[in-house]
C-alpha cells in the first residue's frame, strides 16, 4: 500500500490517504533487454520525421554509469512499463530513424495499440504483439541511442505543446504536486510524479480533501522532464521521486494476465 500525505502539517494535518498499488509487474520481456545489441527484427521504414533526439547528456551517461547512484532510481522507474511492437520471438521492432535503428516504447497503451495495427496493416508484418518493458531499462537504453520513449500526446498538451505535435522525439513531462508526498511500506516517503496531469491533480485532491480542505491555491501541479527529475534524484538527496504508472497501463497489465 502506498499512501499519499500533505508534507507541511502546519498547513494541514497530516493525514494518510491510502492507495492500493500492485506489488510486482509482470515484464514477460525483461530478459531480452540484456541481450538488445543482438536484436534481428526487420526494420520498419515509416514516414517518421526527423527528430531532435541527440546524444544523451553526459551527466545521464555519466548517472548509469554509477550502479550505487542509479541503482534506487532505475528500481523506481522499472515499476511503469513501456509498451513496444515486438515479433514473436519477443524482441521489440526497429524503426529506421535518422539513418539508424532504434526501438520504440510507448508510455501510452492506446498510442501503442495503434502503433501495433499500422505495423501489421501498413507494413505487412506478421507476428506482432505488444509486450509491456521496465521504464528504468528502457531510459538507460534510451541514453545510449538505442531506445526512443514516446509520451502520450495528452501530457504532451498538458505541459504546454501545440495540438498535433508529434510525440516522437519529444521529452517525457511529469506531473506532481511537491507538497504530497507518497508514504513506502517502509515508512520513508518520496515524491510522487505521475506521466498524467490529471492523476497528478487527482492526488493532489485527495490529499487535500482528506486534510480538511483549506487554502488550495497553496498547491499546484509542476511540470518536471523526465530527464531533469532522474537527475535531480541523483543529485539532491533530499528530493526522492516515486514514479506512479499510468492507469491505463496497468488495466492493460491486469487484462491480459
């Protein structure tokens, strides 16, 4: 059980809101990504346009780096899953982008349904399912240029950009409030960011309302990339995040289980 709560009781008191949160997922494909230099899916050549996606920072490069340092954060970030086009031997489809392949993971469940039935009806493949990938894998492939992650189109509009961007290439925003704060089974707490504005919002809320109300012009929903909060965990001790998986996503997880 996780439990969210207001962190200034002088404001409010401090009053636990609980919510249940699945123990384990289930990543039927975690093993593969070991093994993703060997990847010999076919290429999928789709009219994508050139992204701004360069190399990763080389702070980012330089956290992964550290197993002591981005050990807790890849823990954290391994409880969303990322969704990705894969064959049936389980290995995620490339895409040719900017002249190199790299593999595509969706944040979005519906983003990548969609993206599985262009596959099989544009492209003619034959053998795809989706199958849901740990994010913490999926970013530390990511700042090797190995991965894109791909934000849904609605928190994409929710922190600022024009209807119809398009996603691919874009930074993943997070929402959170920093004034709650999410209570572990182990009794420390941290942050929670969520890849939803209106989850974010919902649990800002709760937290609110459970607390007796009050001044909620206090509290607001900050934008963070996703970038910028692995690194701020990293840097500042005092700043822990707790990454909530969509709800979306982990409806799917429990259908097809």
């Amino acid at each position: 059980q996780i439990g969210y709560h207001l962190i200034h009781p002088s404001i409010h008191p401090s009053i636990l809101i609980t919510i249940m949160k699945p123990t384990t997922y289930i990543f039927t494909a975690l093993h593969l990504i070991a093994s993703v230099g060997a990847f010999t899916v076919n290429q999928l050549s789709l009219p994508i346009r050139r992204t701004q996606l360069g190399a990763a920072p080389s702070s980012v490069e330089e956290l992964i780096s550290m197993p002591e340092t981005w050990g807790p954060i890849k823990q954290e970030l391994d409880h969303v899953p990322v969704f990705s086009c894969a064959n049936d031997q389980g290995q995620p489809l490339q895409y040719n982008l900017g002249g190199k392949p790299v593999a595509f993971f969706f944040l979005d469940i519906d983003a990548a349904k969609d993206e599985l039935e262009k596959a099989k009806t544009e492209a003619k493949l034959e053998g795809l399912s989706l199958l849901p990938f740990p994010l913490g894998e999926i970013f530390e492939m990511g700042a090797k240029q190995m991965a894109v992650i791909i934000p849904s189109s609605s928190a994409l509009n929710a922190a600022g950009a024009p209807p119809g961007m398009n996603p691919i290439g874009q930074q993943v925003p997070l929402f959170g409030c920093m004034e709650i704060a999410a209570t572990q089974p182990d009794g420390t707490s941290m942050t929670p960011m969520f890849f939803s504005q209106d989850e974010a919002e919902s649990a800002m809320n709760m937290a609110l309302s459970e607390a007796g109300g009050g001044d909620s012009s206090k509290f607001k929903v900050n934008v963070v990339p996703l970038v910028q909060a692995v690194q701020l965990g990293a840097t500042n001790k005092e700043k822990t995040f707790i990454f909530e998986a969509p709800k979306s996503s982990l409806e799917y997880l429990r259908s097809i289980q």
